[in-house]
C-alpha cells in the first residue's frame, strides 16, 4: 500500500444516471424507471506527475469518471479526493475540437476567463495569453483569431492552452487525439508529454486507442462497464494482461505490421450499463466463465511477483 | 487470404475531381490511377482531405454537390463507369459494386424494418427475396438468431450488428467489388476485428475484391494486401503491403509511420510539421514540400510523376538521389 | 531598462494595430457578404428610406395630417396632392408619412419586448428544464393553440384601443416564438463541450447562460426577430383597419386603408397607397431578415 497521499485519489465513487419515461411510456407501453450505472464503485488513485491511462470501449463509463472527476457530476456515492481535499481542483481538455471552444469568442477571450478564475489582473492577461499560446506552439498573431479559422490540431492547441492557464495539478483528457489526423495525433501527443516532463502536472488520460494509452502513460486501468478490471504499471499490464477482457482488447489491436490471424475473439457486444448482470460484468462475454462468477463480485488479487498489478477475476483469485 | 487472380476488376485512370465552391475550386482528387485485380484487398490511406473517400465515391458516382468528376476514366469490370446512366448506374451501384460506409446507423434507415430493408434492396435488383434468401445473408454475415432480426428496427441492433446488416445487404447482388469507406471507424475494437474478420472472410470464400478506405495504418496493414497512401489528392506511393510500410521510400509515408505509438516503451513520437495540404490552393511542385524533411527547391517547380521502384511505385523528386537511399535504409527495420 | 520596456510598448502596438486590422477585416467580410446579396440590399435601401422618411415627416410632408380641406375631397393623384387627397380633403402622403412612424415603432418595440421576455425565459428554461421548463413550455402551447389575430382582437377588445394597449396585445403572444427558439438553442447547446469547459473552469450558471451560450443562439432571435416586425406592422394594420387598434386620430396605415376602402370604386388612391408601401416595407424587412440569416447563420459561414 501507499505510504504519502497520492494527488486524487476516488474511493467508491459511483455514479448513476437515472431516466424518467414519459407518463404515456409508462401507461401505455410500461416503461419503467432505469437506473444507468455508468461508473459503479471505482477505486483509483493518480500520483504526481504521473499519467494514468484508461481504457475501455464506449460506454464503459471511462467518460463519466473523468467528469466526476472534475466535478462536473457530483458523485452518486463515494469521493474524489484531491490531496486528501474533496474541492476538485482538475482540468480537463475534451475530444471533440470543434465542439470544446466556443466559436463566438476569440482566443484572447478564451483564455481570459480561465486566467480572470485564476485572479491573473487584466493588465497581465495579455503577456499571459501570449506566454501560454508560445507554449502550445501557436504565435501572439491567434490571439484575435476565432476558432473556425484553425485546424483541428490547432483548436486543440487552444484547448490545452485553456487548461494550462489554470496551472493545474491535474488534467483529465478525454480522447484528446482520437479526433485528429494520423500526423497532428503525434504533436498533441508530444506536446503533453513535454508538459508534463516541464511542470509535473498529472493527467488521466481516456482513450479506446491502446496504442495511444501504451506511449503516453505511466499506469493503466481496464474499464468495463463501470468497473475497474484490471490495473497495472503499463509494461506489466501489456506483457502480462491478466483479465480475460484485458487479453481480448489487447489481442484485437490492429497492430502495425502483424497478420492479424492469431488473435482472441471476443463474442458478442458490450452489454448496457442499464441493469448490468449481477456477479462479474464481463462473465456474459467471458470465455472462462465459472459458477462463482455469476453469484458474487470478484475482489481485487494482486498479481504475485507483479507489485502494483491488481486484477478483479475469479479466475486469478482461485489461482492465487 | 485469397490469391489475387489476374483479371482486373477496377481501373482507374488519371482522375481529377473538382469541389466548386464559392470560394474557388478544390481539387480534391488531382490524377489518381489505381487498379483493383479480382480478389485483391486494396487500401487506401491517407489524413483527412486527402482525396481517398472522393475517389471511392467518384466510382459509384456518388459525388456530392458541388463535386464534379473534371477528368479520367473509371471502368468497373470492363464497363466504362463515366458513359453510364439510369439503369445503367442503377446495376453498378449496389449490383456489381456494393458500398459500405462508416456510418450503419445513418445508412439503414431508422424507420423500416431491417427485413424490408434487405427485401427492397434485391427487389431494385430483380433478385428473389423471400424469406430464407434473407435468413441465409443474415447468417453469412454472422447474425445470429437471424428470422427474429429480420423483424428488429436498426435502433434495437448494436452498431456492430447494424455494420454485418450493411455488409448483408451489400453481398445480397453478389458484387464483384465491395468499396469499404472506414467501415469500422465507429466501432469499438474488439468489435472493429469481428468486422475486418467477416470482410475478409468474404473476401477469401467469395474472391471479392475489396477497396478499404481508412485512416489507420494498422488496420490497413493487417487487412490488405496492396495500399496505396494518398497525399493531397494523390497517390505518394503504392505497392505490397509489406514492403510499403516496413520500408517506406517516401517521406510522407515515412512521416505517417513515426506518427504512430507502436507498443515499444522508449521509442519517441516524431510528428510531421505543420498542417494537411489545403487543396483549395494550387500546387504547382509537391504539396508535401513544406512538410517534408528531404526537400530541395527543386520538389516546388514539377511535380513528380509516379517511379517505378522496383517493388512499388514512389511520386518523389528526392527517390533515386544517392544519399535518399541511404535514408531509406536507415528507416528499413520500420516497423515489423 | 527603458529600451527594454519601449521596445514591449512598441511590440503591444503593433499587436493592437493588428487586433484592429483583423476586427476590421472580419467587419468588413460580414458586411460584404450581406452586400453579395442583392434583394438585401434592395431590402435595406428600401427600409432606410422609409425610416428616414417617417423620421423626417414633420419637416418633408408638404401638409399637416389632419388639415382637412373639404373643397379638395378626393383630388385624385398628381395634381395639387402627389397622391391625392382623401374625403376629407386630407393630403393622402401626408398621412403616409406619419402612419410610417406608426408601423415603425409598433414593429420595433412590440419585437423588442418579445424578444427580450421570451429569449429571457427560454434561456432559463432551456438551462435548468425542471418544472420551470415544464410549466413555460405548456403555457407557451396553450397560447399557441389560439390564432395570434382572434387573440390579439380578444385582448383589444378588453384593453381598449390605443397605442400602448396594442403593444401589450401584441407582447402578450409574441414572446412564445422567440421563447422557444431561445429554448430548443439552449437545449442544443449546452450539452456542447465548451459548456462543460466553462464549468470547469468554475464560470458560474449566469456568465454560461450569459456569456457562453447567449452569443451562439443570440443570431436566430435576430433573424426571426426582423421577420416578426413584419408580421407586428400587418397586425397592427389589421387591428386598426378593424377600428380598434390605434385612436382613430393619429394617421395609421391600417385606418387608412378602412378609410378608403369605402371609396374603392370612386377614388381607388385611399387604400391603393398606403397598401402598397405597408407591403413594400414588410417585404423589404423580411428580404433584410432572410439576408441577415444567411449571412449569420455559422454554418453556412466559411473563412
């Protein structure tokens, strides 16, 4: 276990997403209420400096972590705790550029709110906004200049550069390149990466794109259908992928270079976060499924010899 | 996968197409030659605006308003694709040539069954379709419990399944050619390989050509056979899957490469500089040139034509320069 | 030292010339691109005209309006009165001129409260839905479920004619629209991505509402807003004409019009007139309104 307190740290953090029908759905068709458990009991922690990767396919919930995260939904059950604090105290840089800025503002404006929150005096903002764009790899020149007049790389430029002004300790990204092309992919990539090599800020990063995750994070966590699976120093968890989810998503990568043919089929789709089976998640598409799986939820095992490689699997529990 | 038999099966020669907008032409495709033999997997890569999705679409004659075929030849199976009209084009598209696009959920149309969906598609055909015609394309494509999803609205199917219902009803005229526009850049990837399996199953027991757009290397690389990378409305470079991307000649295609994380701790991303090509300008030389590395002036006053390599074919004025070769061999171990 | 801080000064005004070469610039493209449009342009010359005119009747009107002289009844057009005299002996143009000021206000103030009562509304519903939403939005389909002229004909019959009056029978509908174009924008909007962002960022609900969303649903209202005061100035026509909108001693289109109407066959001048510059100047402003559209609308915008 940990001795120092890591920068945020979730302990069962839950969030649910309830839908009302209709009164006429419910009369006429007896629709019920629905409870959608997007995140349902997540353990994480997230050090300094340190990038926590998390993966999953949609609607695992790994978006709505992130935004729990940063206090965009207040958690159903549980805590986020931001060095022991509950305030969040994130940033966060989202997939879509076209969407994350608002096309009626300049950059200038942009970046004005964030540094007006963080009590930056308007006579220093200008200085600031430049200082922040040069960072980002734009010029003094975009600074009057409206979303619509950049790229897709560029906006996301923008989008950094708006977090980065609230000099904060930790910035959740949710699928920040999934959007760009192939070859603006690797800038915004590096760009992170540099800064967090310069000023030691900590990210969450959520991607479906494995490769992505593998290059850029430090520690890895498997998500499905709002629970962690499988957690793991990023080596350790792409050598020695330990849940039968985990082994399935990392055999399907399209991977540069190989045939493709050995690879473990995974049956079905992912089931709906609405009433999720009772037992494990996965067992419904789990090819070592076992009796055990379907009564109880499995417990986290760490992998012996593996320190820091936990894994939720009956499997490994009756190994062990 | 299958072996690609000799008879060609598309062929596309010097194609132009022009977007007219109010704010000039973009020349979105500027002299594409691409050829497709019976049972070959071809790939079409390239970033966004980069001309593959205007070409594929160029060969059903799908171009959108204010898209504009301005010059070339496209002959599907022996016929001339350009001279075709009315029922003409009615049999090539969805009859010898059936199209799969990104999107299931906006191409199945959300207010009909998926069985009458299937059923009007071999009617405009004058196929048969009764019901165990359907039920036997529903299994091909790997649905299961097929007669009940024949009643289901695209909604109740998984995007997935909505996916194999496209590919079902593309197969349904038995084409000679499927064009694949990112058929899995919406899925998830464990569902994206059940996909690419299916495809190329098809492909092996059907010898279906197959033209696969996409913006991902990987995919491309574990799927086709041939790629072809395009580049600003042209083909940079073409050949064996294999040799282009474990030994890429042009700086471009080399460039796309070292943009791609690739599962080794410790190997730094190296981006290309600045932006795609903007097409709504001209491009006198190498649209590539201000991103490129190996430039000389030169590569801004002719543009290359495509050269013979030996294995593939390379549009780059640095190819055949002594130290380019020494480049080359430096990037050789690529990517394996 | 003192180098240092000139040279800064010298970089922030080469900085600020650009800023204000680039505002300029896209100014200038807004408005050249409204000027492409040529029935806008006609549209808006029109508009100027008549405002000016209505602005400058006093001064350009060659009568006073409610000078009658009953040796002049029904003059016809061109001689002594432009556009003859009415059976009053009143100057016919005259009166255009100052029911123009009439039409004008009744369409700009009637829009303005609209506007501003419902986009109000719609924004706070759009934002928090709940049973504000709920309530506004089954009020604003009650109200739609009557025909806006039997309205606004109950509501005159209960206030009584007279300016104001007319304007608060006008209102008294009018915001439905803009509410829940205000709304369904909202709705759109705010799920967006630069949302979130600005809550993030710790923006409180009124600078969202204010700040980020307002000016990216703020260009519809404007748009439907110049085509309503169209449709307000034929109400307020359609009002008088019935006798109970404005006083039947202040000059507007609409009374003329029933005025004249009377005397169609023998002096056809009464009615033709002011019919022809009410239709002139609603098809203008809706010509202005549609040009607006496609100048503002940020989708159809490229750079």
């Amino acid at each position: 276990m940990k001795e120092r307190t890591p920068l945020v740290k979730t302990i069962g953090l839950k969030r649910y997403f309830y839908s009302r029908p209709g009164f006429l759905a419910r009369c006429l068709l007896g629709e019920k209420e629905r409870t959608t458990k997007a995140v349902d009991g997540v353990d994480i922690y997230i050090e300094e400096g340190e990038t926590l990767g998390l993966v999953g396919e949609s609607g695992c919930g790994k978006s709505t972590l992130g935004r729990v995260i940063v206090g965009l939904y207040a958690p159903t059950a549980g805590q986020v705790l931001y060095e022991g604090k509950t305030e969040p105290n994130g940033q966060m840089i989202f997939q879509n550029p076209y969407a994350s800025l608002n096309p009626r503002h300049t950059v200038r404006q942009i970046l004005g709110v964030s540094l007006e929150k963080r009590g930056v005096p308007l006579e220093e903002r200008e200085d600031e906004s430049v200082k922040l764009l040069e960072r980002v790899g734009l010029t003094p020149l975009h600074l009057d200049q409206y979303p619509r007049q950049f790229s897709g790389g560029q906006r996301q430029r923008i989008g950094v550069a708006r977090a980065l002004a609230m000099r904060p300790r930790l910035i959740v990204a949710d699928e920040p390149v999934s959007a760009l092309d192939v070859s603006v992919q690797a800038q915004i990539l590096n760009l992170l990466e540099g800064l967090q090599a310069e000023t030691g800020v900590s990210f969450l990063l959520i991607s479906h794109d494995l490769a992505v995750v593998h290059h850029a994070s430090h520690r890895v966590a498997v998500m499905y259908l709002g629970k962690i699976v499988e957690t793991a120093p990023t080596e350790s968890l792409f050598e020695n992928p330990s849940h039968p989810y985990t082994q399935a998503l990392l055999s399907a990568i399209p991977r540069l270079g190989a045939t493709g043919e050995s690879r473990i089929r995974l049956q079905g789709t992912v089931p709906s976060a609405v009433d999720p089976p009772p037992g494990c998640r996965f067992q419904t598409r789990c090819a070592h499924k076992m009796d055990i799986c379907a009564e109880m939820e499995p417990l986290p095992v760490e992998i012996r010899g593996d320190p820091g490689h936990v894994v939720w699997c009956h499997l490994r529990a009756s190994k062990s | 996968m299958a072996a690609p038999g000799d008879k060609e099966v598309l062929s596309i020669k010097g194609l132009q197409v022009c977007y007219r907008t109010d704010r000039g032409p973009v020349r979105a495709v500027r002299g594409v030659d691409l050829s497709v033999r019976e049972g070959e997997i071809v790939g079409l890569v390239g970033e966004s605006g980069c001309g593959k999705s205007a070409t594929l679409l160029s060969v059903m004659r799908l171009l959108p308003f204010p898209g504009e075929i301005v010059a070339g030849s496209i002959e599907v199976d022996g016929t001339d694709v350009l001279a075709l009209n009315g029922k003409g084009l009615q049999a090539l598209r969805g009859g010898t040539v059936a199209m799969v696009f990104q999107d299931p959920m906006s191409t199945l149309n959300p207010a009909h069954q998926i069985g009458a969906q299937m059923k009007e598609a071999l009617r405009v055909h004058g196929l048969p379709s009764t019901r165990s015609v359907l039920v036997d394309l529903l299994k091909e494509v790997g649905i299961p419990s097929p007669e009940t999803v024949l009643g289901y609205y695209p909604h109740q199917l998984s995007g997935g399944m909505q996916q194999r219902v496209m590919i079902a009803i593309s197969l349904s005229c038995r084409p000679k050619l499927i064009l694949a526009d990112e058929p899995t850049t919406a899925l998830d990837v464990t569902i994206e390989a059940q996909i690419l399996d299916l495809l190329r199953q098809i492909n092996r027991d059907r010898g279906t050509a197959i033209v696969l757009v996409t913006h991902n290397l990987a995919v491309a690389s574990q799927f086709c056979h041939r790629i072809a990378v395009m580049y600003a409305g042209q083909i940079v470079e073409e050949g064996s899957v294999k040799d282009v991307l474990s030994r890429p000649l042009h700086p471009y295609t080399r460039g796309l490469i070292g943009c791609i994380p690739r599962f080794r701790k410790g190997v730094p991303l190296t981006p290309i500089r600045g932006q795609v090509a903007d097409l709504s300008e001209n491009h006198e030389g190498c649209a590539f040139y201000p991103r490129c590395d190996k430039a000389v002036p030169g590569c801004l006053e002719t543009l290359e034509s495509l050269l013979d390599a030996g294995d593939r074919m390379v549009r780059c004025h640095r190819y055949g320069v002594p130290e380019y070769g020494d480049v080359a061999a430096a990037q050789d171990s690529g990517c394996s | 030292m003192i180098r240092g801080e000139s040279t800064q000064a010298s970089v922030r005004r080469r900085l600020m010339r650009l800023r204000l070469r680039l505002w300029a610039e896209s100014a200038g493209a807004t408005l050249k691109r409204l000027g492409r449009n040529k029935s806008a342009v006609a549209g808006a010359v029109v508009v100027t005209a008549i405002v000016l005119a209505a602005v400058l009747a006093p001064l350009i009107s060659p009568y006073s309006p409610d000078k009658m002289n009953l040796n002049d009844r029904f003059s016809p057009p061109g001689g002594e009165y432009v556009l003859g005299a009415d059976h009053l002996g009143r100057d016919v143009l005259t009166r255009i001129l100052h029911g123009a000021r009439v039409s004008i206000l009744v369409g700009l103030i009637t829009v303005a409260i609209s506007i501003f009562t419902g986009g109000v509304l719609g924004v706070l519903a759009g934002y928090y839905g709940g049973t504000l939403d709920t309530f506004m939005s089954r009020l604003t389909e009650v109200l739609l479920a009557f025909p806006y002229l039997i309205f606004a004909i109950g509501a005159m019959a209960m206030l009584g004619p007279g300016f104001w009056n007319l304007v608060w029978a006008l209102c008294f509908k009018g915001w439905v629209e803009f509410f829940r174009l205000a709304r369904a924008g909202v709705l759109a909007e705010k799920t967006k991505e630069y949302v979130e962002a600005a809550k993030v960022l710790g923006r409180s609900d009124l600078e969202i509402m204010g700040f980020e969303i307002l000016p990216n649903i703020v260009n519809p209202l404007l748009v439907v807003g110049t085509l309503r005061m169209g449709t307000m100035m034929v109400m307020e026509a359609s009002l008088s004409f019935l006798g109970i909108g404005i006083p039947p001693r202040i000059p507007t289109w609409g009374s003329m019009i029933q005025d004249g109407y009377r005397f169609i066959l023998n002096a056809w001048w009464l009615s033709t007139f002011p019919g022809i510059i009410l239709v002139a100047l609603v098809l203008s402003v809706n010509l202005v309104g549609e040009g607006l559209r496609e100048v503002l609308d940020p989708d159809l915008q490229t750079f």
